[in-house]
C-alpha cells in the first residue's frame, strides 16, 4: 500500500470519526460524500477528486 493510499484512509477515519463523536443524526449529508469518495480512493487507488482536477487542467 501507498503512502498517498493510506493518507486517503486516514483521513477518511478522522472525518468518520468525526461524524461518529458528533451523532449520525447532527451531520449534513453531504459530509459523507467526501468521506465515501476517499475510502474508494484509498481501496482501488483512484481518486475521483484528483481526476476531475486533472481533466479541468490543473497538474
């Protein structure tokens, strides 16, 4: 596994500790999005925000 891998899961961790320590039922929705998309990120090694970067042109 990759540094940059385990920075996805890592960071995926703090944001679901985060969602945890707070209530399920307190946290907008739309704070899982990012937490979902660095666990994929994280698993297969593509991550989708990185990619959407690079097609607008940024290296």
């Amino acid at each position: 596994m990759s540094a940059q891998r385990m920075l996805f899961l890592t960071v995926a961790a703090l944001l679901g500790a985060g969602i945890w320590l707070s209530g399920w039922q307190q946290v907008h929705w739309l704070l899982y999005i990012p937490t979902a998309l660095l666990v994929f990120a994280g698993v297969t090694g593509i991550c989708p925000g990185l990619t959407v970067y690079r097609k607008l042109g940024f290296k």
